[in-house]
C-alpha cells in the first residue's frame, strides 16, 4: 500500500504485484471538514481515472445529504466516460 497525492486529495493505493496487468484499487478517505469536499473527490477520482482506467476506487464519507451525494456521483460517472 502506498499513499499518494492524486488531484486535491492523497489517497490509498493498492496495486497488484504483476504491474504489468494495471489493476489498481484506490480508497479515499475524505475529511468532510470543508465545503467542497464533494467537488474535491470528483476532482481525484477524475485524476486517479486518467493515470489508471481499470483503477477500482472505493470513496468512504458520510450519506449525510444525499442530493449531493448524487450530484457528486453522476460527475464521476460522466469524467470516467469522457476518458
């Protein structure tokens, strides 16, 4: 495991020992303590996608405002499409 910083966030890397294959699993542990976090994870995640497209990433936060929380994934899913 190694944590790196990847967009506005450092996150944690997992990678498989046979580099060769490119499979990565990414988890980003947010803090939630500013008003753009969401913004900030859609930003990383978009970052970790276009260094590893096969990346799994796994984001931990709170469900606490769902509207946003939706927001906030229907922007990750259209940056990964527009990879």
């Amino acid at each position: 495991m190694q944590n790196r910083r990847i967009g506005p966030l450092t996150v944690a890397v997992w990678s498989n020992p046979d580099v060769g294959t490119g499979s990565f699993f990414v988890i980003i542990d947010p803090p939630f303590e500013r008003g753009d976090d969401y913004k900030r994870v859609v930003a990383t995640c978009t970052a970790v996608l276009r260094r590893a497209a096969r990346a799994c990433v796994l984001v931990w936060l709170p469900l606490q405002d769902l509207e946003t929380f939706e927001q906030a994934a229907q922007s990750v899913l259209q940056s990964a499409k527009d990879l």
